[in-house]
C-alpha cells in the first residue's frame, strides 16, 4: 500500500477539510481529486526540485513524488536567486514549477544518492540557512522521516507558519495529514495576518519562531487582539531570550508556550519544556542521545541525514553531531545559552552575544537587537549591537548606552550602537 492510500482510508469518512487555502477548505479526497501534473517523465530514483508552497496543487505533487520513490527537493519562490546552486548542490534531474515538469542535463553522480537508490526508498534534501558560509545540501532517507508518524497524536488545527523548504513546515504537514487534524495556510505572515488567519479559522496550534514572537509583542495587537482559539504556541529555529518569554506568558496566560529543538540533519527530536516559562527544555525521543562537551550539546540519532551532498560529514567516528550550542543543564533538562560562533574575546575575557542581548531587551519598547562581535586590533575583538526600538523617534542613544553600562560588565559594553531594522529572513529568523 503506497503512502496516497495509506492516507485515503486513515481520512475515508472524515468531513472536515484538511487544507484551508486562500482558495478554499478542501477535503483530504478534494486535494487528490485536483487535475494531475504529468509526472510520466520522472524515473524512480532521479532528484526532483518542487518548488512550491503549501497549496492543494503543490500537496498533491508532493504525495505522488513520495510514491515514486524519488528524491524530493521543496524550495519556494522566496530562496529563487539561490536555484541554481540548489540544483547544482543536489543533483537535481527534474525541476517542477507552475505544474510543469523540466529535466535538466547533468552527468554527475553521487555516492549518497546511489545507495538511496538502491535502497529504492524515497530521499528528501533540505538546505541548510547558510548563516555561515554556502548552505548545505542535506539528504535525508525519506521513509525513516516517514516511521515517526505511526504513533497517532492528538487532532488540531494547526497553522502552517513555516515554510515549505524548512524540516518543521513539511513536520507540521505530514503530521497533520497522518492525525487528520486541519492545517491552515495563510496568506500573509505579518503579524496582522498570521493572528488575523488565527481568529477566522480558529486555529489551536501556532508554531512560530522567537524573532515573530519578538514582533509581535512590540506590535501593540496583544493581549487584546490575540484570537482565543489558540491554545499552544510552539517556538524553535533559533535561540528565546527570557525577558521575551516572561513578557509573552504575562500576556497570555492561557496560552501554553512550548520550545521545540531540532536541526535539519538530526531530524525532528522530541522536546518537553520544563514549563510555560522555562528556557530548560527536555531533548530526546525514541533513537535519540545526548550529552554535553565542553558546555557543547552533543546529538546522536538514529533517524539523522545520511549526510551533506557538498560538504564533508559533521558526524565523529561514533555518530555524534555537535550542535554548536552552548547549554546550561539542569538534572535531565537544557537550556540553550548561546552559540559557540558567537563567542566574542575581549582581550581574554569572553562573553556571549546572547548575554548582551537579553539585557538589551529588558530596555524599554526595544523590539529587535543583534550583538556581535568585531575585530580590534588592540583587544582582538569587542561587541558592537544593532538595535531596532519601536519608535525609532523616541529613542534616545544615549540613555539606552547609559543603561548597558549600567548592566553589563566593561568587556561586555557594545563600543558601537547603530539604530536600525534587525535584518529577518524569508523564514521570519535575524540573519
């Protein structure tokens, strides 16, 4: 029984819809009743780039690729200045946009791929966000993605926040699809739409991200104008700062915030906050591992990427993955301190980027930083801050460099302050 009708009998008699589209609410037999792609020319195995979203044309595509047993690249329009090095990274066979397949001409090969193939199972390749150098190609073997879905969960509905090319926006929707529960696509990912989206279609689920979440504090539309069908919101991709987190439980006290962990090339993990208000997470699942370094969280899991399609193995000879994140453990429980790229010295004395950052946004009406750290000459480095206020007008430079003296030990100082929008990617993260 292939994947398509697996799906079909979990959702045989179900009358809710699974997909609610700017388009429509459409059944799960609605979005595989749609007018099919010509797919006849892709062969099993080849490496197929989709670019696409979370659309009823674009799910439907995604299913019967799994069901091809091919090796599925989803990209979206926002990434399309990067395509070709995505195509070249993955060894794309056959591009498919606006319902139309193209195979391209290339007569490269590689190992990872072949012995996928010959596993005849179906690959996913997902792009690393490039924070640090050309972004990664990681291959995934599709089908041990696909085994952590047999254990039922609860139905909800879900909004679909994270995007089609990111591990935890296909997660959200193949968990959906095997909980028959609803996902709902929005149109608009500003604040105003997502909760806007939230309130129409009572959605129970948010996940998001902490830089969103940061933004819409500063909004102004919360408490009063956040949609009370929304239960749980679920934070990750990047590092939560306290202040934000108690500002964001003070004001919505019925609401249970959860942290979620994971990174392309270990898969989705388990995670269980240690409560509503806590930073300290517990990290593991079934097949998963782990164990602190040198103040470093190290992952092993057994559901990881076979590997990088363009770069060497971040796996030691025992298959251990060092996350680059600096942890403070408490009993079974973590807290993400920082990362290890953001360590800034300071003529010897270290301190994070994440430390001046938590104190400049217990400032008031601040609603996005970035510290880092710049090269000196005398002392190696020092911090610099980019701060963007809520009202850019009303903010006065020297008061809030007061209140860092103020705060932060001498070597922890920002020698440079620049007041300006906090640059934030396609997927709602600070670049």
């Amino acid at each position: 029984m292939n994947l398509i009708e697996k799906l079909s009998l979990k959702w045989k008699n179900i009358s809710h819809p699974f997909l609610i589209h700017p388009s429509g609410n459409l059944s799960f037999s609605e979005i595989l009743s749609q007018k099919r792609v010509d797919l006849s020319l892709i062969r099993r195995g080849d490496v197929v780039a989709l670019i696409g979203d979370f659309n009823p044309s674009s799910i439907l595509i995604l299913l019967r690729l799994i069901d091809l047993d091919v090796i599925i690249v989803p990209l979206t329009i926002e990434t399309r200045d990067d395509h070709r090095y995505f195509f070249d990274s993955a060894l794309v066979d056959v591009v498919i946009e606006n319902a139309r397949a193209t195979r391209l001409k290339h007569q490269d090969n590689h190992p990872m791929i072949e012995k996928l193939r010959k596993r005849g199972n179906p690959g996913l390749v997902l792009f690393s966000t490039g924070t640090t150098g050309r972004p990664k190609a990681i291959l995934h073997d599709l089908s041990y993605f696909l085994k952590r879905f047999d254990t039922p969960r609860p139905q909800l509905r879900t909004l679909n926040f994270l995007l089609f090319d990111h591990i935890g926006g296909i997660n959200t929707l193949l968990h959906t699809l095997f909980n028959r529960g609803v996902v709902v696509a929005p149109e608009d990912r500003s604040v105003d739409g997502i909760l806007k989206t939230c309130a129409i279609h009572n959605v129970e689920v948010l996940p998001t991200t902490p830089t969103f979440l940061r933004i819409m504090l500063m909004s102004g539309v919360i408490p009063d104008g956040f949609p009370s069908s929304v239960r749980i919101i679920t934070y990750g991709t990047e590092r939560m700062d306290q202040p934000t987190l108690d500002k964001l439980c003070d004001s919505l006290p019925k609401v249970d915030f959860r942290q979620t962990f994971g990174m392309s090339e270990l898969g989705i993990v388990r995670v269980k906050s240690k409560s509503r208000k806590s930073l300290f997470m517990k990290v593991g699942g079934e097949g998963v591992e782990t164990r602190v370094v040198k103040n470093v969280l190290q992952i092993r899991s057994a559901n990881r990427m076979l590997g990088y399609l363009n770069a060497p193995s971040p796996f030691d000879q025992e298959g251990w993955y060092d996350t680059k994140d600096m942890v403070e453990k408490k009993d079974e429980f973590y807290k993400i301190v920082g990362r290890t790229n953001e360590v800034i010295n300071v003529g010897g004395l270290k301190c994070l980027a994440s430390e001046i950052e938590r104190v400049a946004l217990t400032y008031p009406n601040i609603a996005l930083v970035k510290a880092y750290g710049k090269e000196n000459p005398i002392t190696g480095q020092h911090a610099e801050i980019i701060v963007q206020p809520q009202n850019a007008d009303s903010f006065d430079k020297v008061t809030f460099k007061k209140f860092l003296h103020d705060h932060l030990q001498n070597h922890m100082i920002p020698r440079k302050i620049r007041v300006e929008q906090v640059k934030v990617g396609h997927r709602h993260k600070r670049i």
